[in-house]
C-alpha cells in the first residue's frame, strides 16, 4: 500500500510544475506592476521561492534520474514539464500509447525506489 501512496506523491508532485511555473510568474507580473501591497510582498516573495523551488526539483528529477536523450526523459518532458496528454506524448514519439503509459509507469515505479528522489520531494515540503 505505501508503494502506491509514493506512486501518486511522486506523479501529483511532477503535475505541479506546470501550476507552480504559473504562480511564479503571476507573482513576478504582479509585483512588477505594481499590484502588489508592501504588507504582502514578502510573503508573495517567499511563495514565489517555493513555486521556484518546486520548478527545479521537478527538472533535477526529470534530468538526473532519468537518461538523456531515453524515452523515459521525453516523456517525462512532454507529459509533466510541457504538460502535454499521453495521446498527444505518443503521437509526438511515434510509440502506442500503452507503450508510454508502461513507460512512464515504470519510469514513475524506479524513481519511487530511489531515496535521493522521495526525499527531494519531502525536502521541499510537499
């Protein structure tokens, strides 16, 4: 059972880039223009660190655990950093979309088993 918890910490924390990316930048825009009370702006600044923070553990995860130039590795790119649908991953690498879904499962299955990655993960708060 604990197995699958990790499984889904570890897929749910990837999903985040993309939402933590955008909370980033929203922040920035925000701050740069202005829109921003002083009383909350170190506090934006600090959520905007985290969302940073969640960004590069996702891509230290994506770039050291898996191999360059490996399916696994555009996968994990397409699906989690780009955001994209498995159908549109499969298409995108001319494999079925069984083929990458088993890819990425096990993909998701071996970085689970590595302690540097989970514990990425629990560093980082989430």
């Amino acid at each position: 059972m604990k197995e699958i918890g990790e499984r889904k910490k570890l897929r749910g924390y990837l999903k985040g880039y993309r939402m933590c990316l955008s909370q980033a930048k929203e922040i920035e825009i925000m701050i740069a223009d202005g829109e921003v009370a002083d009383c909350v702006r170190d506090e934006l600044l600090r959520a905007k660190d985290e969302f940073i923070l969640h960004c590069r553990t996702v891509q230290t995860i994506v770039n050291v655990y898996t191999e360059e130039g490996s399916l696994e590795r555009s996968i994990f790119n397409s699906l989690y950093i780009a955001g994209k649908s498995m159908r549109q991953v499969a298409k995108a690498t001319g494999y079925s979309y069984g083929h990458c879904a088993n890819t990425e499962a096990n993909a998701i299955n071996r970085l689970c088993g590595i302690k540097s990655v989970m514990e990425l993960i629990r560093k980082t708060g989430n």
